[in-house]
C-alpha cells in the first residue's frame, strides 16, 4: 500500500496497515521535499513526488487517501481508474453529489473502497449490535447522544479543517457528527429519515494559517473570519418515527474525544461510550448492567475483533487494524461484516447535506437514501 497525506491520520493509517499484514511501499506528502521527510520518519522506502507516481507504481494495491477533504474525490477516483483499491479518509467528499461520482466510480471499477468509520469495530460495539439483532431492546423508544472535543476550543488554534476550501462547508459534523450517525445507524439498525439542525460558530475569528489538526496552536499570520460550524444539535426521525438526537462539539472544555450515544428501547436501553471502550451499560425497569469486553464470554463478532485478553486494554489504533484487516479481506475476495464501504461514505455525505441545509434554512429537511451495491474485487 501507499500512503497519500502525511498528517496525523496517515501515521494512523501506517501503523495500522503495518499491524494489518500490509508491505507500506511509500507516502505522498504536499511537496516532494515533505515527501522525502515523511519517508524518512516513517522509514518507508518510497517517497513519492507527485500522485501520478503512486498510480504507475505497478507494486501498490492499495492506495490510503489521507488528505485534506477538498482532494478526496480527485485522488480516490483516479486511483480506482488506475485499478487500485483505495481506503477514503471521511468525508469522502465535501458534497453528496461528488460522494455519489466515487460510489459510481467504485461500483464501475469492481475494486474495494472502504471509509474508515472505525468506531464500528471497538469490539464492545459490536457485543451491543449483536443485542440489538437478537432482540434484546423491544422497539426503540428514543436514540440520543453526543460527539464531544474541545481541540478547537481556543481562538488561537485552527487547522485546514477550518477553512470551507480545504475542509468543506460543514467542518464539526462532516469531521465527526458523521462518526455517530453513521455508528447509531448501524447498531440500531435504523435509518434516519429527516433532520432538523442547529449550529453555532463560537469562535469569531481564527489563526489564517492553520496546522495540523489536534494541535495546540496556530502559526500566527494573521486572523480570518470563521464560517465552519464549531458546534451544533441535531434533531432527527428515522423511517419508523423514532426521535433521534445528538449534539456535536470541538470547543466542549475537557472531552477530547467523547462519542457517546444512548439506545431507549421498550425492553432495555444500552449506552456506549468510546472513551471507555471496554464496557457497555445496560439499564433495565428494575436493575442497571456493565457488560465488559471478554473474548470467552462476548459475541462472536465481538470475541473476533478482541485482540489482546479481558483486562488488557485495547481501543482506537486496535479499532483501525481491525478495520484493515477487513478491508485487505475484502480486496481477498471475503466479505467481513460491517465493512464501512464508499456507500457508506455516500449515506454520510447526504447526512451531512441534510443537516447543513436544514441549519441554513432553519426547516426540517429529508435525508434522501442511497442503496447501490457494495462492489465486490479481489486481487
């Protein structure tokens, strides 16, 4: 595989890949010099100079989009065009119209192309949604929760995710509402029919040349006028009338990185939370449960993604291998349950669509559905 973007999220990517099985070619950072220094810090062999490079190198099988948001659509669709397999950061596209050219282009191309919505394989995700499948809940009464972090929460910092040219018009729920919805849908097992959003831009002005994202600060070159979301609320119901709804914040003091959602059924609720990734609460009429991660005790599907004992820790890098263990299964000719594909990334991209255009028009709005096949490759 290679790496494009040499970011935070393509060392994510690295690692896990490495963990994964995969022979880590090479990285294309923004400049060719960036290039050669991210091969030299990731000791990989190649460092490539431009995306053309990437394509004609008959050695690749995988290319790993970890780019700005803006690029995503060019370089995943060139690379499927070139008979890649591709693995898309999210949002695959900074619209749903370019999100459905990728779907299409995945679909045309018979190669896997997968998103990284990995919260899906903390194995304790995966114990709930067995629950859920076997009934445990009743119907759903309520589904309601938060994505909470707080790196954007001083003036001082930004990043490119700020700016709409680079990120998107949509910056806090492109970058993470998309995260809970998609995991609420698929461990509810629901379908959200139509929304009605809120945001609030709480800082006014930020650093115009923003770095990394999650770091402190920004270089300090002057200020520019904020016009991405820094939080927002969301109210939704799905295809069968149940009332969802989710707040989403980067400048919440304290939460690093909290995904938390709660699922009300007539039976039972269930409540995960990713910064306590190794238990889940179960409340009943008349008694409350902690399920915790055990490989002999839990689903299978949960017992599968456990790489280490009960009691050994595991969390979000684990989640990432596990998710390319199953992405390099399906390039294998397999077909690994809950695999996030680029219909996935589509789904989100008219999620994202919907809130946005309900926030600016201050209206309910449909979240139109999207059904194509998942395209089936191997190598």
């Amino acid at each position: 595989m290679a790496v494009l973007g040499a970011g935070m999220i393509g060392g994510v990517h690295l690692r896990s890949a490495h963990a994964a099985g995969a022979e880590v070619v090479g990285v294309l950072a923004s400049s060719p010099d960036r290039s050669l220094a991210a091969a030299d810090k990731w000791q990989v062999d190649v460092a490539y100079p431009d995306v053309d490079a990437v394509l004609n190198d008959d050695s690749i099988d995988v290319v790993h989009i970890c780019t700005p948001n803006f690029l995503h659509v060019t370089q995943a669709g060139a690379a499927l065009q070139a008979g890649k397999h591709v693995v898309c950061e999210k949002p695959v596209a900074t619209t749903a119209a370019d999100a459905q050219l990728l779907a299409d282009a995945a679909m045309t191309s018979e190669r896997i192309a997968t998103v990284p919505f990995v919260y899906r394989y903390h194995p304790m995700v995966r114990e709930l949604r067995a629950r859920v499948t076997a009934g445990d809940f009743g119907a759903w009464q309520l589904v309601h929760g938060s994505y909470l972090q707080d790196w954007l929460l001083s003036p001082e910092s930004s990043s490119w995710r700020v700016d709409p040219a680079a990120g998107g018009s949509s910056r806090a729920f492109a970058d993470i509402g998309s995260h809970w919805f998609d995991l609420v849908e698929w461990v509810a097992d629901i379908r959200l029919a139509e929304v009605l959003a809120e945001t609030t831009t709480t800082v006014a002005e930020r650093p115009s040349a923003g770095g990394p994202s999650f770091s402190a600060e920004a270089a300090d070159s002057g200020r520019v006028p904020v016009t991405t979301e820094d939080a927002l609320g969301v109210l939704g119901r799905t295809t069968d009338g149940v009332l969802v709804s989710a707040t989403v914040s980067q400048v919440s003091a304290g939460r690093k990185n909290r995904l938390w959602f709660e699922l009300d059924g007539a039976d039972a609720s269930g409540v995960f939370d990713q910064e306590l990734p190794e238990s889940l609460w179960l409340g009943y009429q008349n008694r409350t449960e902690t399920v915790i991660r055990d490989p002999s005790a839990n689903a299978f599907d949960a017992a599968r993604l456990s790489i280490v004992p009960a009691g050994h820790p595991q969390g979000y890098l684990e989640c990432f291998e596990n998710f390319l263990h199953d992405t390099y299964a399906a390039i294998r000719g397999e077909d690994p349950d809950g695999l996030p594909t680029m219909v996935d990334g589509l789904r989100s991209a008219h999620i994202v669509d919907a809130v946005m255009a309900s926030a600016s028009q201050r209206a309910w709005t449909a979240v139109p559905d999207c059904t194509s096949p998942r395209p089936q490759g191997g190598t």
